[in-house]
C-alpha cells in the first residue's frame, strides 16, 4: 500500500491520505472526483490525483459505480496518447480513495481556448499531430476494450455527448459499434479545423437538423432506408445537399479562421461524418489514410511543447 | 439491417472479442489460485454460496454471467485469505459471498436499460438483509484493493456466446445454433460450482470444453447435423494466429471428460426449442425439486437460510 507521505505538491508536503483541508494545487473538478496535481517523491514526476467523490446518494450503493468502471477501464488501456491509471490509493477511512494518473496541464479544449497561440487556427501539420493521436488511441481502445457489446443486445442511446454523437444513436439505433467514436473524431477534426465545435445542437431534434444541414440529408441511403422503415417512421425530412465543402475549404489559405485543409484532409474529414454507419471509415483505416502519409510533415502542436 | 449482415457483424464482433478475451486471460488476468485454498473453505459451503447467487440473479431476472464473476471475486479472495485466521467462519464466508454479489451486480449489469431498477432493489436487498450495511462497505473496499481493481475477467460466459458465435452450425439454423449456445452455457454455469475445475483450466478451455461436448451430442441425436467440414472449419478458426493463442487440446479433452462427470446427460436437441429461452429450462437438476415454491415468486432472501 502506498505511504501518505509519498506526494507532496512544490511547496509543501500534502499528506494526501489524511486530506490537508486547503488544496495545493486544485487542477480541475471532474464529474467523479476533484483532481489534484502532486509530486511523487519517489520519482520527482508530477502526478494528477482524483479523489473519487462520495456524495451521500451515491454512497447508498457502496463505492461509486460509473467510479468503478471508469477505473476498470483506464486500467485496462495502455496507450501513449491515453492517460493511463499509475495506481489506486486507498486511505484512512475507505471513502478516502484516490486514483494517481499522469498529470497533463490542460485539456484538449483548453488548449485551444487558452493555450499558446489560440487567437489563431491551428497549423495543418499540427492538426495532423493531434489527429493521429486521438485515431491511434481510438484504434488502441477498439481493439481492448469491451466497450462494445454484444450487438445482440439492446444497448442504451444515451451515449456521448450530444454534440459528438453519431446520427443513428440519435435515431435510436441500439446495434451499433466502434463506428459511433469515429463519428466523434470527425467532429472533433472539424472542431480543431475552425476552434469550435461543428455541430452544437440544442437538443437531440436540433443535433439532427445541424447534421443534415451539414451533411445533407440520406436519400437514397439502404441504411437509412432500412432504420426509418424498421422504424414504422413517417416523418419527412427536408432534403438538403451536404454544405461540409462550403464549410470547410481546401487548400484555401482564407481569412476566416480554419485551419489549412488538403484534399486529403477533406477526404478523411467526411469518411469520418459518413451518415451511413457502415461506410464510415474505422480508427484503424483512418491511420492508413493519404492524408496521413502524404503532404506536410505533422509537428507537436505548439501548446503541447 | 438484413440477417447475413447482421451474422456478418456478430461474427466479427466475436472475432475480435476472443482475441481480447484470450489476451486478457494471459495478461492481467492470468493468476493461480493458491494450491491450498480449498482447504479453507468448505466445498459444501462454496456450493451452497453459488446456489444463492443463482437464484438471487434469477429473481431479479440480471444475466446468470455475473454470478461467474461474484464466484471469481469470492475465490480470488478466499484464496488470498488462507493464512488469515478468522477467515474459516459461516459469518465472514457470507459477508464475503454478499459483498462479491454486490460488486459483480454494480459492475455487471449496466448495460440494459430495463434492469437500472432492479439494479437498485437488489442491490439494497443485499446491503439491508444481510449484515450491517457498513460491514459490506469494509469488505467492498477490502475486496477491490486484494483484486488490485480489476474487475473485469474475462468470463465463462463470454467465451461461450463468442465461440458459439463464430461456430459454422450458426448459418445452419436458428435451433441448433441456440441449442449448441445454450448447452455450452449450461455446463459452463456447472463448472461454476466446482472449484476444481477453475483452479485446474482456463475459462477458455472450459467454455471450449463444454462447447466440445454439446457438438457431441447434437451428433448423437442426428449425425448429418454436423458435418466434418464444419468440424474442420472451425478447428482452423481457433488455430488461426490472429487468435493470439491457440487452445491446449489436451487440456480440453481433459476438461471434457470433468464436466461430463458434472453434468453426464446434457437434455438432448429434440428437447430443446429455440423459441424458448426461458433459463429455467435448462437449469441443474438441483434446482428443480418438486416441492420447491417457484424461485421466481419469492425472494432469496438470506444466504445464512441455506
């Protein structure tokens, strides 16, 4: 069992098991727990602590479920681009429990609100950087994890945020895969193209309305077809032609913001917002994509050094 | 969605499952179970422990696999727990086995959404019958340092449903292929109660194992179900070193031969209907005693009544 002593912040030792009242160094406020940034004296490297949070509601069921399985599934991931779970600390009394992750300085929309050179867009080769990052971890995660279910079952659709989440789950489709984190990855390639998310629906109707304006709506699409009619639904969307070129402009060096975009980038861009589930290119392909391969160079973003 | 693309998804679904699934039983999962810990614990005590994780699952209708992995919190810690004196009393057993139950439902049974509720109920009944609650809290916490938190082995029931997935006699037909899935979960969810069995093979060998034998006895009842071919096609399948590991055949004709002593009459495949999946048809013969209530119309209430 780890001592108390071992994590002291840089001015002064921060007895982590007996929980000083003051916070050193408060780094952020998660959904589970507050996150602490310490040093380990055993190695002099500066670590993230999140202390798991016990409301009282949660506390009538033990220790914290969506706690646990966030626990058991860093754990089971390792992987240069994901933070990994150094170990689990358990103090004095057992609601005093800790989870010692590597400690990052700033999020990915931090970094692009706040860090180094965020009044302007990205470099191409910087997005490349980022891009292959997330891919090769989303690749990682497909591979190991056992996020996806048994597609016999029926799973839930309240996954994701609804700004990234696929346009099936919002049609309620309970079959579904690794394809619904590509989606999110494209909408993230679109965010760090132009700084700011590419489809910020109100509500789950408005999330539609914003991805088929985007994107155009599925005529003529056998999966869309096949998912309305198993459906029984009778609805009629209005038709639109998909405005992702108009939105995001290749080999322009514009004024309006967006970062520059290859032919290539273009390409992977809407492989990753394919409407149709199953022409949506995967994790693992996306990496073997030209745009990867081909072009400039990709360079550690400038926040990141 | 049409059926052979939906086959077509499952199957890779399953391929890559069971490659995790094998890679997790090598890895982070892979332990023995001490030599002597089966002395610290009463065989009768285990089964009867396993018995009441059965049909408290049942009750409240949660997937049977995690009792298979209460049972593996309880024997890892069990295990762990020989030299410890204070460990060998019908008390500590129970609040072992109750906390096991707890944790395995937390973790196990989130991913449908009709079960949230019951989730809540059992897990109260569990805090709230049993023991002081916060004796659970102690022993949750004691559990999930002991298992250094990993929670997720790979189980008996998901190398069951994958390798039924991937068996050729699913694009037979539907009778078969449910009945070669759920003889295989039936003797996968015997082996449970022995502890031998899981102290001596993987969960791979014996879910391939039982696999083994319910492809056996639809060759029994109708020898032109299963061709040789299929027989072959699959055999290349797990040979296939995209697999990641190859299965020990010796070690599953050795299993074979255990869980036919568990279970010598698996029910035969004109007994079987597919259209009813009802677990209560296909459960050990321990379960079905004619002056028994129906489990489902009371509640197991206490794993001390047993």
């Amino acid at each position: 069992m780890p001592k108390a002593d071992r994590w002291s912040s840089d001015e002064e030792e921060i007895v982590l098991l007996s929980l000083l009242p003051k916070p050193i160094s408060h780094l952020d406020e998660g959904t589970y727990g507050v996150v602490w940034k310490a040093r380990d004296n055993a190695t002099q490297e500066i670590v993230a602590i999140k202390q798991i949070k016990f409301d009282s509601d949660m506390t009538k069921e033990g220790f914290p479920i969506s706690a646990l399985r966030e626990i058991g599934v860093l754990l089971s991931l390792s992987h240069e681009s994901i933070v990994s779970v150094r170990e689990m600390v358990v103090g004095s009394t057992p609601d005093k429990v800790f989870m010692v992750m590597d400690c990052f300085e700033m999020d990915l929309q931090a970094a692009m609100k706040k860090g180094p050179g965020a009044s302007t867009p990205f470099a191409q080769s910087e997005v490349k950087y980022m891009m292959r990052q997330i891919l090769s971890a989303m690749a990682h995660v497909t591979s190991i994890a056992r996020k996806y279910e048994h597609p016999a079952r029926n799973m839930t659709q309240m996954v994701v945020t609804l700004w990234y989440r696929a346009p099936e789950l919002l049609f309620s489709e309970s079959c579904y895969g690794p394809e619904i984190d590509t989606w999110s990855i494209g909408c993230i390639f679109g965010e760090l193209l132009i700084k700011e998310a590419i489809l910020k629906g109100t509500g789950e109707l408005d999330q539609i309305q914003k991805i088929f304006k985007l994107l155009g709506t599925p005529t003529d699409d056998e999966y869309w077809e096949q998912l309305w009619s198993k459906q029984g639904s009778t609805f009629k969307w209005k038709n639109n032609d998909s405005d992702l070129a108009r939105t995001f402009a290749v080999n322009s060096f514009s004024a309006t913001g967006q970062s520059y975009l290859s032919p290539d980038g273009f390409d992977l861009l809407s492989r990753l917002l394919s409407l149709n589930p199953k022409k949506r290119i995967t994790a693992e392909d996306a990496l073997r994509h030209s745009y990867f391969s081909c072009g400039v160079t990709e360079q550690v973003p400038m926040f990141y050094v | 969605m049409g059926y052979h693309e939906k086959q077509q998804l499952w199957w890779n679904f399953s391929m890559a499952e069971l490659g995790s699934l094998f890679r997790k039983e090598q890895s982070t999962y892979r332990y023995k179970i001490h030599p002597e810990w089966h002395h610290s614990i009463s065989i009768h005590w285990r089964h009867k422990i396993c018995d009441w994780c059965y049909e408290f699952i049942d009750h409240y209708n949660f997937d049977r696999e995690v009792v298979g992995v209460a049972i593996y919190y309880f024997d890892r810690y069990i295990s762990s727990q020989t030299s410890c004196e204070g460990v060998h009393t019908k008390d500590k057993f129970q609040i072992i086995a109750v906390t096991s139950l707890f944790l395995a439902i937390k973790l196990h049974s989130m991913s449908e959404n009709s079960l949230v509720e019951s989730r809540s109920q059992a897990l109260a009944r569990l805090l709230y019958d049993h023991v002081d609650p916060q004796e659970i809290y102690e022993m949750e916490m004691n559990i999930l340092v002991l298992l250094d938190w990993r929670l997720n082995p790979p189980t008996l029931h998901q190398f069951a449903i994958n390798f039924s997935q991937l068996h050729p006699l699913g694009d037979c037909c539907s009778t078969t292929t449910s009945y070669l899935y759920e003889a295989t979960r039936y003797q996968v969810e015997l082996a449970i109660f022995s502890p031998e069995l899981l102290a001596t093979f993987t969960s791979s060998v014996i879910a391939y194992a039982a696999l083994k034998n319910a492809e056996e006895k639809i060759t029994v009842d109708n020898p032109h179900i299963l061709t040789p071919d299929m027989n072959q096609s699959f055999e290349a399948l797990m040979t296939d070193p995209t697999m990641t590991m190859t299965l020990d055949s010796t070690a599953v004709a050795r299993c074979q031969l255990s869980l036919k002593r568990l279970c010598p009459q698996l029910p035969g495949l004109d007994e079987f209907s597919d259209t009813d999946t009802d677990d209560r048809d296909i459960q050990p013969d321990y379960y079905v005693q004619e002056d028994t209530p129906d489990p489902a119309s009371i509640s197991p209430l206490n794993v001390a009544y047993y």
